[in-house]
C-alpha cells in the first residue's frame, strides 16, 4: 500500500471571458479561452491502509470536505462501485497557486487528486469517466485533465482543444485582497442593470502564432472588479509600462496576467515587486507539457 503518485496541477489563465445574461437559476453562460500556465500545486498520493486522509500545506486552506480534493475522492470511491467512505489513500497537498485569483488552483488540485487516485486506487476509470466527475466538481475542473489552449463554453465546463498559443513568458500579480467568484458576478449584473458597459474601453491583441491572426484579450468581469477594486488597473498598466504586449484580469480575479517575451518575463517580474503584491513568473504550456504535468 506505499505506492506514490505525484503530479502538478498547473494554474490557468483566461486569455478571453465573455459573459452572457443571468439566467433564471442565476447562473451564466460564458465563451472563454482557457490557458494553461508553468505556475502549480503539487499534489502527492499515496496508498495506505485506513480512513482517506488530506495533508495541505497552505494557511487557510481547508483539509477536509470543504476541499475539492477530498470532494474528488468521495465521487470517484462512489464511481468505482466502492462502499462507505473513501479509504486506502492519503493525499499531501502542497499549494504554490494562490486562492481567490482567477488562477484556478482549487480546480486544478480536484483535477490532479482524480488522476492520482485512479492510479493509486487502481481502479481503470476511463478518462471520459473521468470528464464527467469533473464536470460535476466545477465548472474549471475538466479543462485541467486536457490543458493547453482551450475554448470554454456552457458553464465553461465543456471545452474544446484548440491550436496551443506560442511560447510566452507569463507574469502573474496578486493584490494582498482576493476576489470571490459570485461576488464578481454579482457585479457584473448590478453594472449591467444600470447600464455600464463590460469590457474594457482600449482593444488589447496578441499575437498568439495563429494564422487566423491576433486574438482579442477581453474579460467581462475586469471591469466590475476593478471598479470596486482599483487596484486591478493599476497592476494593468503596471505590466504594461514594463513592456506587456498585453495585461488583463484572470477570471473572476483578483490576479492580472501580462505576457512577455519569455526572455523578458523575469526581468519585468523583478521590475513590478513591491510589498503588498505577489509577483509570479512562468510562461505558456502546450498542451502535452501540461499532460506531463498531470501525468495523463
């Protein structure tokens, strides 16, 4: 019962977030590009005799239910026909994603725990078995079992592979403040009702190596935020000024991405440190590098 899997869950950027109007049960529709970044978590499983149990070594971070991690155990015991609660397995989480960033770490971690414990557990789900619990942990979750570049659309939990972006470095800032997801989208419908528009008012394109040509950073949310936040555009035209070929607001924030030449990343990350943010660098991953990570 020793046998150990490691795998590292990679954070996500949203290269694009477009939201559509509130539905009755109060949630929307969106079409975002999902992108995978070298920034992550590392999540070790572990097979051994008795209760499930989850380590994490990050401050304020749960290590019971409240955790997608054990949430993933719990659907995939039931999944594989097992009886009671999950056992045979302890999980060490250890967190380098910050929470409540736009970065998608929680999503990842529930990402990485179901392959993981598929593997420790030996239980051969299928990974279209796979998809689908993870569609039911949240609406990120299924993105990360693929990685790369990605259309998301629905809840933003039914994605499509598309052409990976070409290689750039990626420089993250988190504010000293985080954002909760509902309360993002809260705003963006109090905006709307007094007719406040989404997006940012100045066209941002990059140059993502496609032959369709440059693709348009935009996300419906930045605005909202950054106007109960206004330290969302100053982190904006922070990476901008250190050269960003463009910046914006991860999904629901409050981490705002610029992307660089990957020779010029950590320069402009050593340029854009000060004591109340925390300044990450890394750059894009394929789609196989992000598989690598996950060990899929």
């Amino acid at each position: 019962m020793s046998r150990a899997v490691i795998v590292r869950p990679p954070a996500k950027i949203n290269l694009s977030l477009r939201v559509g109007a509130r539905r009755p049960d109060g949630l929307h529709d969106v079409h975002t590009l999902l992108q995978t970044i070298s920034l992550t978590d590392t999540l070790t499983a572990t097979g051994r005799k008795g209760p499930f149990a989850l380590g994490v070594r990050a401050p304020g971070v749960p290590d019971d239910r409240r955790n997608l991690v054990w949430q993933a155990a719990e659907k995939l015991w039931r999944l594989a026909g097992r009886d009671g609660e999950p056992r045979d397995a302890h999980v060490r989480l250890d967190k380098s994603i910050p929470a409540q960033a736009g970065l998608g770490g929680g999503s990842a971690d529930a990402a990485g725990a179901l392959v993981a414990l598929n593997t420790v557990w030996d239980l051969r789900v299928t990974r279209r078995q796979l998809r689908r619990i993870a569609s039911e942990l949240g609406s990120d979750v299924p993105f990360f079992l693929q990685g790369g570049t990605a259309i998301g659309v629905g809840r933003g939990d039914e994605t499509y592979p598309v052409d990976d972006v070409q290689r750039l470095g990626v420089v993250v800032i988190k504010p000293s403040f985080g954002v909760a997801t509902a309360d993002a989208y809260r705003w963006l419908d109090e905006d709307r009702a007094e007719g406040i528009a989404d997006a940012a008012p100045e066209d941002r394109e990059l140059d993502a190596g496609w032959a369709s040509g440059p693709l348009r950073i935009v996300n419906d949310l930045e605005g909202p935020v950054s106007r109960r936040h206004p330290g969302i555009a100053e982190m904006i035209a922070a990476c901008r000024r250190e050269g960003a070929q463009v910046a914006a607001m991860t999904g629901s924030g409050s981490s705002v991405f610029g992307l660089f030449a990957e020779s010029t990343a950590e320069k402009a990350a050593r340029r854009l440190r000060r004591p109340d943010w925390l300044v990450l660098v890394g750059r894009t991953l394929s789609r196989r590098e992000a598989a690598r990570k996950m060990g899929v």
